[in-house]
C-alpha cells in the first residue's frame, strides 16, 4: 500500500516539474520575442526619420528649383534692350522715341520702330557721349536728327563729326556726314594769315571777311626752338560742333600756326561758323574769329 501510495507521488511530481518547465520555458521565449521586438523598433524609427528628412530636401530643392530664374532667359532694359548684349544706351530723346545704344563695332538707332547700325566711332578716353537734335533743318517740311560724335582726342588733337540722319524721307534713316574734305574746302577760304615783322618783333594779321585781327605771335613761339612762321595755317586738329537754344548748329576750327622746325600746330584762335543743310549737303557761313579763346 505504502510503495502505491510512492509511485502516484512521484508521477505527480513529474507531471508537475515537467508542467513547471513548459511554463518557464513559454515565459523565456516570450521574453526574448519582446525584447528584440524593442531592439528592431529603434532601427525601424531611424530609417523612417531618414526617408522623411531625404523627402523633405528633395521638397525643398525642388522649391528652389522651381523659384530660381531660368538663366537662358536673358532680361531686358534700356526699352528692350537685352543685357547680354554687347550694347548700352548712349544717348537719347525720350519725347521722339529716340534711342541710340554703342556696339562694340559702331552704334545702333533707334527711332519709333525703325532701327539701323552704323561703324561710327562714338567714343574716345575722355568719355563725351554723343549729342542729339531734332529739327526740320532743310526746311522741307519734314524733321531731321543731328547728331555729333566725339571722335579723337589727344595732345593737340579734339575732333567731333557732325551727321545728319533722313528719318521720314525715303530711304529712311539715310546718313549724311559733314566730311573733312567738305569744311575745310570752306574754311581754308575764309581765313587768311599774315606774318608781319615790325621792329624786330614778329606779328601777324588774320583776316575773316573784311574784319582783321593782329596777333602777337611771341605770346605763341620760341623763335630759335620754333623757327620762322609759315604762311599756311594748321587747322584739321580741332574741330567741334554745339547746338544752340534754338537747335541750330554751329561749327568751331582751332586755328594753328605752323613754323618750320616744329610739326605741332600752335593755336590761336578759333574760327566760328553757321551750319546749314540743305539736299544732303552742309554749307557754313558768318565766320567768325575768335582769338586765344580757351587757349
């Protein structure tokens, strides 16, 4: 009786030792399940943070993509003009839609909707910029736009050019230039030098129309440097022109004296003009001589 009541004993603590294991051994795994569990939520939380933040550049570049100007497109100023031309405005009237811009290789006009290039030298390193007027100078019932360009400069040398543009006559937008050769075959004319020795001191008469002016020609030379003063007057070097209140042109000539050992002109004086236009062509009149002005 005693050795039954052992054996059922036993196996019941068998059966309960191997119920407690099952239980510990279903706790364990439990556990280990929660604990990587924890471990790969960290992980999990770090790639989503990544791709949200790699989402959020891409947004943000493509904002500023998106707001960044397109630089094929070039901006426009000076009336239409582009920046990236190789041009800028230099001279203008605004009230008869007037615009002249300086290439690199001459200027372009533009007048109303018309537009032409010209190879006219407009610029030196002195810096003036051209001068514009409009008038109907040939009295043809039509206007004209004078324009003067500031050509050469350098010791002894200040040179502008005078132009005359058609702008509503067939062809329009036709140049007329005042040529060298065209004043000075009017100037040379008007004017006309006179050395004169008298006591041992050299003086000289010019002479414009019938008005003569005496100069004193040691305020001008050095007779042992210079030599003797020849008769021919030097007078290409210096030529300007201006507009006045009434948008009539006028036309100045620096008047050199020439002497045998030096090849520099010494000025004297200027000679003034009137410039008319007429039928393409530029005539001066009432001449004046204006001694040491400016000198």
């Amino acid at each position: 009786m005693q050795g039954s009541k052992f054996r059922k004993r036993a196996s019941f603590l068998i059966v309960s030792c191997m119920a407690v294991s099952l239980l510990l051994s279903a706790c364990g795994a439990q556990n280990e399940q929660s604990a990587a569990s924890q471990d790969t939520n960290p992980q999990t939380e770090q790639v989503e943070n990544s791709t949200a933040a790699s989402d959020g550049a891409n947004d943000a570049a493509n904002e500023t993509q998106e707001e960044a100007p397109d630089d094929s497109q070039s901006s426009t100023t000076d009336e239409g003009k582009e920046d990236g031309a190789e041009s800028k405005l230099i001279a203008s009237i605004p009230e008869n839609n007037i615009y002249m811009y300086g290439l690199d290789n001459g200027v372009e006009l533009h007048i109303g909707d018309l537009v032409q290039q010209y190879d006219w030298i407009y610029n030196t390193p002195r810096g003036i910029e051209p001068r514009l007027a409009v008038k109907d100078y040939d009295a043809d019932g039509h206007d004209e736009l004078a324009i003067i360009l500031y050509i050469g400069s350098g010791t002894g040398v200040s040179v502008e050019q005078l132009h005359m543009i058609e702008m509503e006559e067939d062809p329009k937008l036709q140049d007329h230039q005042f040529l060298e050769n065209d004043y000075l075959d009017q100037v040379y004319p008007a004017i006309s030098f006179k050395p004169i020795k008298e006591a041992e001191e050299l003086t000289a008469e010019v002479k414009v129309g019938d008005k003569k002016t005496e100069v004193i020609m040691k305020n001008y030379y050095d007779h042992d440097e210079f030599g003797a003063a020849r008769d021919n007057l030097g007078i290409r070097d210096i030529v300007g022109y201006g507009f006045d209140d009434n948008k009539d042109i006028q036309a100045s000539f620096g008047i050199g004296v020439l002497f045998e050992k030096i090849a520099t002109p010494q000025y004297i004086g200027y000679l003034n003009a009137n410039v008319s236009y007429q039928d393409g062509q530029f005539k001066l009149s009432n001449f004046e001589f204006d001694a040491e002005r400016n000198l």
